[in-house]
C-alpha cells in the first residue's frame, strides 16, 4: 500500500468523530469559509445519498463532503462529479495497488470488481459547491439495504485486502482530488472528460438509463462536452442529462 500523503495547499480540513451528515454540516458551516474545506466524519448518522436515499454507513468506512467556495457557473459545479470521480478513482489506486479492478460508473460512482465501492453526492448553494463523498472502506452495506436492481455493494477490504482508517484515507483523496480540480479550473472539462471516459465502466456496451419520466436501452457510445450521458438506439443517438444507469 502507499506511504500516507501530505495534505494539499489550499485546502482546509475540518475533522468530526460524529455528525448528522457531512452535507448537512457543510450547509451549516458554509458562510464561514472562504477557501475550500473538507468536512470529514468518522460516523454519519443520517447520510443521505443521490434523490433523498440513505446511505448506509457500517463502521470504519469513509464519509466527508468538500465544500468549494465560488466553483463557478452551475454547468462547471455539474461537472464536478467527474472530477470527484477521478480524484477517488486514484485515492482507491493509491491504496490497494496496480492490480485493483477499478472503473467508472456514470454519472459518479467507482466500481470495485464490478460491485459499487463509492458514491458521489453534488448540492449547490448559491455559488458554493458542495461534494459529498461515501467509500466502504471496511464493510459494505447488505444488498437489502439497497435499491432493488442496484448494483452490489462492495468493500475495499473484502475485496482486496486493504486495510487502512477512514482518516488516513482522507489524506489520500485530498491530496488526488487537488490536481484534477486545478486541471479543471485551468483547462476546462475536455481532458477530465478524456481521463474519465478511459477509466468509463461498459463503453461501447449496451446498458439501460432510468429517468423520472421513462427508461431507455442503448450502446453507451460516450459522455458529451456537457458530461451528459450519449446512447445510441434503434430509435437514434439520445443525450441524457441525468439518469440512473443500470448494467
């Protein structure tokens, strides 16, 4: 496993043994923050995920949400999610090695041999945003825990044998979440699109998108410039702005 990292320049930590939820408390702490501040928990006990869902959060595993002051138009704040996504996507790396099966579920999950190991949560308020971040380090949650037709819950420790604390961890993903938003900021979403879609879960395969309104079957052919979701059907090329993918 790699050495620990040394914490980012410019970025500020806050660090609870105990909170209702990460998102919650960055909500409640955002008008005091001027550069970006992640809020790290060693227990949830009301974390939420994407649409209002629970998130389960068995002990030892990872929860924190990293508030960024004036992150732009909400297109950019949008596009986030690929940036988290890749910053875990390396902090994963980083800790269990070179042989981990890792990929990229749109629009902001990381797999873990095929199972999902982490979510990403994005909320807006006013010109701040906020990335709430959910990583099953130790345990995952029971399958009954999740959304029928979900994909498995998976843990880093089960399934690789890495073992390391929740607090250890937040130094990894700070220190990789760093770089891909100065990417960002300077070059734009083009080279993050790229460096996601070469990490992207079922490229070119077909998959199923579930929106509030409809599900729709196609060939995932690509993420656009808007990070939009691209399939392509009998009934022609769809983009799809915001969905549940199921494989």
């Amino acid at each position: 496993m790699a050495q620990a990292t040394d914490w980012p320049a410019g970025y500020d930590l806050r660090s609870l043994t105990e909170v209702d939820s990460t998102m919650s408390q960055a909500s409640r702490v955002l008008h005091e923050l001027a550069a970006p501040c992640w809020i790290f928990a060693a227990h949830q006990t009301g974390a939420r995920g994407r649409r209002g869902r629970a998130w389960a959060m068995p002990a030892g595993n990872f929860s924190a949400s990293l508030v960024l002051p004036n992150a732009g138009s909400p297109a950019e704040m949008g596009l986030r999610s690929f940036v988290a996504s890749l910053a875990l996507y390396d902090a994963v790396r980083a800790v269990a090695g070179p042989g981990a099966n890792l990929s990229l579920k749109w629009p902001n999950d990381v797999l873990l041999n095929s199972g999902k190991l982490a979510g990403i949560l994005l909320e807006t308020a006013g010109d701040a945003l906020v990335i709430g971040i959910g990583v099953n380090l130790a345990a995952a949650p029971d399958v009954s825990e999740v959304e029928e037709g979900a994909m498995r819950p998976v843990a880093l420790k089960t399934e690789t044998g890495a073992e390391l604390p929740a607090e250890d961890f937040m130094s990894y993903l700070a220190a990789a979440y760093a770089p891909w938003e100065e990417r960002f900021r300077t070059y734009g979403f083009g080279p993050v699109r790229e460096a996601w879609l070469a990490k992207a879960a079922k490229l070119g395969e077909p998959i199923r998108a579930r929106t509030m309104r409809e599900e729709m079957q196609g060939t995932f052919e690509t993420v656009d410039a808007q990070g939009h979701l691209v399939l392509t059907s009998a009934k022609g090329r769809m983009s799809i702005p915001a969905a549940d993918v199921f494989f």
